[in-house]
C-alpha cells in the first residue's frame, strides 16, 4: 500500500554542527509548549466538545499542528 523510505528529499551537509541549536529546535516540536503538545491538546479537546461543527475545527487545528 504504501512504500517508505527513509531518505531526505534533498541532500544536507552541515558543516558546523550547533548543538545548542538544535537543542532549541527539538524544544521546539516535542517540549510542553511545542508543536506536538498544542496539537495533541487540540486533538483531545475535541471529545468533549458538544458542537460537531467544533469537534472538525479542532481536528482542523490539530492536524495542522503536528
């Protein structure tokens, strides 16, 4: 069904490694205020919500997050 491959869609080279960097950058999509927190908050918040309409929009909001 589908095929996966684990390649980049274009070559990185990266010729200064930052580890403080990419320390933020990681904070950034996984801490409690990152990307992947505001998404799964959206996405649980959609269960208790009352309006259909709202259920798709905080389906809406948290896809678009993650």
């Amino acid at each position: 069904m589908f095929l996966y491959e684990k390649k980049l869609q274009y070559p990185v080279k990266i010729a200064t490694p930052n580890p403080k960097l990419a320390s933020f950058i990681i904070s950034q999509y996984g801490g409690p205020d990152g990307e992947l927190g505001a998404s799964l908050r959206y996405l649980s918040q959609r269960y208790a919500m009352p309006y259909p309409e709202l259920k798709g929009v905080l389906t809406d909001i948290g896809t678009e997050e993650s």
